[in-house]
C-alpha cells in the first residue's frame, strides 16, 4: 500500500471520530441521565424504594393526597408551585347543625381543612382524581406538571389492592411524568406516626428544603415526646378506658350507635401508644359499625369524638334526643366528652396530628395537663407549624371547629 493510500485512510477515520464526537456534543443533552429539557435532573428514592428522576428545580407538582404535602408546601413558601391537586377536602368548605332534646338549635359554619383556610385559591385548582374514585389522567397529562407526588393511604388515592397501585405507577409514568409515593399510616404494616418525620424529610428533598424540613419534622416530633414523657409512668391500673366514638348520622340512621376504631388503627395508637391509656374497644379494623348494647357494655370512662361524616361536639352527645339511651355511659354522666378538630377525610394523618394526641392525653390526664391552656397551646402550634401570626392562629383554631377550648381548656375531666 502506497503513502497516499495511507494518507486517505488516515484522513478519513479522523473525520470519522470527529464527525462521532458533534454528533456525541450535540445530544448529549438527551442522553445524559442528569440532564433533560428542564435542565438539571437529580435523584431521589421514595417510599415505595424507588429511584426517580425529578427536575432539580420543580415549577409544577400535581399533589395527589388530603392536605399533608399542601401544608408542607405550605410551610415552606413554596405553595405556589401546587398545579392541581387530588384532595376535594382541600377545596370544600363545611356547616354542620344539631338540635338538642328541648329544641335549642347549634350551627357551625365554615368548617375547613386549614390548607383551605391558608390557600383559598386551592378551591380553583384542577382536581385530578374522580370524587375520590380513581385518576382522571388525561387531566392529569394535561396539567404538564415536572412532578406528581401521591401519598398512599390517602382518601384522594384508594388504590385497593397492590396491584391497582402498581397500575397508577406504570400509567403515570407512561405519562413521562416523574412520580414520588409517600406511605402514609393506613398503608404501614403497624401505623404509627414514626414515619410522618419521614414523609416530610423526603418532600425537602425534592424541593431541595432540607432544612427546613428537619425543622419541621422535629417540631412535631418533640410536641409528641413531650406529651409521651408526662404519661409514660401511669401504673396499668390506673389507665383510664378510652374510645374514639364517631357519631356518624349515615350510621345512626341505620340502626347504629356509631363507629368504633380498632387496635391495629391509627386512632387506637394514638390511645394507647402515645396518651397511654386503654381502647375500650378491642376489636380490629375502622369505622366499625357498633350498637347501643354493645357501647354501653364497653362504658368507656372518656369519649373523643372524631369527624364521622359531620362535626361532632360534645354537647351532641350530651343532648341530642336521638342520643338520649347513651346517657348512663360513664363519660356521659362524668362529662367526659371532648371534640377532636374537625378534620374531614383525615385517615392518614396531617400536620395537625399532634392537636389530636394532646386532647386525647389532656383528656385521659387532666391532672397531668393542668398547666396546658389548650387555646393557648394550639394558637402556639399554628404558629410554629405554619409560620402564621396570631390572629391568623386564631382562625385556625375556629377552621378546625376547636372554639370550645377556649372556655372549657382549663376544666378538663
């Protein structure tokens, strides 16, 4: 072979490798697992163990969940980023009425989750899912958001089985829309609140507020472990037998006393595992249909009384005519019946968890909680979790339907 032939051959592999190395240059912005058309990816792993790739600035999130991550959001001053969302209870507001035996009328007016109250413009948000019945995902599609983020165990998602659960993920990630589970209690092999701080140190994660997550996450935390420490060396014999008793109208109407929730709940951890006292109903599962026969047998000593389709406030209890075979239940004659915040579609537990704990343990310890002004204590609570002035606390507290503490916070039991 002569040297030109040499010569040519030369010539031609170096504009090959040249011609490789544009072509390399110019779709490496494709290709590169870090980089895509809204520029810089990073990875995270979420509570399902899977890895994803989300934009390392996110503009737009779709929020499939009651509330949990809105808040979140919320908190961080991020809010703005929320493009639709999952949770009809974060759009609606509530009345409720009852009447008493002798005719005297109660009304409460503009029950809200307090996401509503914070971010009134969430009620003009596309909502995604189909009342509560599963992802409408052309909507969804079309919202073009960078990132999707649902929270199992959520009313807004009830997937029902795992494999209808794997089914949502293979949809909306045939979308090419990055998707972050979180597992809320309902969905945990044993709920506790333990991985609530979890939940929320991953949502800082992905909007790159790790800070200000771990400062959140130990807020909470810390108002749980202070109300653990003032209870945990209560003697057996001296628990107080509780129950969170739902006075849902839906069951009343048909033949039912109200709703009971089991051990293996949520609820039942909060009694037992946090406030330290005794689940007058040992049974299994939520909203457990139960009769008058069978709560007056239970006579538990304190009665809470959770969102049941309605707000429910003690004073129902006490004097409603359809009410009036409960009356010889121990908490009833005691005047042991106390009002969680009203929190519609709250399986899953949101921020506001620790409110719930403290009137439970306030409740079943009077005596221990004596120099805790509930009032007082919530207002500081909206303050820390959300960041809100005083007055703004003050709403909170009459959003959430919790204006009977400020007479009676200071005369429990």
């Amino acid at each position: 072979m002569d040297n030109v032939t040499h010569f040519k051959e030369h010539v031609l592999v170096a504009l090959i490798i040249a011609f490789a190395v544009i072509i390399s240059g110019c779709t490496g912005t494709a290709t590169d697992p870090l980089q895509s058309n809204q520029g810089t990816l990073k990875t995270v792993t979420d509570m399902e163990g899977r890895t994803v790739s989300i934009p390392d600035e996110i503009e737009r999130v779709v929020v499939i969940d009651d509330g949990f991550v809105e808040g979140i959001l919320y908190r961080f001053g991020i809010d703005d980023k929320i493009a639709g969302i999952g949770g009809p209870c974060c759009q609606k507001t509530w009345d409720y009425s009852f009447e008493t035996a002798d005719g005297e009328a109660y009304e409460f007016k503009n029950g809200m989750n307090p996401v509503r109250y914070l971010m009134p413009w969430l009620k003009d948000l596309t909502l995604v899912t189909n009342g509560n019945t599963g992802i409408n995902y052309e909507t969804l599609a079309s919202l073009d958001p960078d990132l999707v983020i649902l929270r199992e165990g959520a009313s807004a998602f009830r997937a029902g089985s795992e494999e209808n659960l794997q089914k949502t993920i293979s949809t909306i990630e045939s979308l090419d829309i990055p998707l972050i589970i979180l597992v809320g209690p309902p969905y945990q092999e044993s709920p506790t609140v333990d991985e609530i701080g979890r939940e929320i140190h991953l949502i800082g994660e992905v909007f790159s507020k790790e800070k200000d997550a771990d400062e959140l996450a130990s807020y909470l935390e810390t108002q749980v472990s202070e109300i653990r420490k003032r209870v945990e060396d209560v003697p057996d014999d001296e628990k107080p037998v509780m129950m969170q008793f739902g006075l849902s109208p839906r069951v009343r109407q048909g033949g039912g006393a109200g709703m009971a929730w089991g051990g293996d709940t949520i609820e039942s951890y909060f009694i037992e595992d946090i406030a330290n006292a005794k689940n007058a109903y040992g049974g299994t599962g939520a909203f457990v249909v139960i009769s008058t026969e069978q709560i007056l047998n239970l006579d538990p000593d304190v009665i809470v009384l959770p969102t049941a389709q309605g707000y429910h406030p003690a004073k129902e209890l006490y004097t409603a005519s359809y009410y009036e075979n409960l009356q010889e239940l121990s908490a009833v004659k005691n005047k042991r019946v106390y009002s969680l915040p009203w929190t519609p579609y709250n399986w899953a537990k949101r921020l506001e968890y620790p409110i719930e704990v403290m009137v439970i343990a306030k409740a079943a310890y009077p005596e221990r909680f004596m120099d805790i002004n509930l009032e007082e204590w919530l207002k500081e609570f909206y303050q820390n979790v959300y960041g809100v002035d005083e007055v703004t606390a003050g709403e909170l507290l009459s959003a959430q339907w919790m204006d009977w503490c400020t007479e009676e916070s200071t005369n429990f039991g």
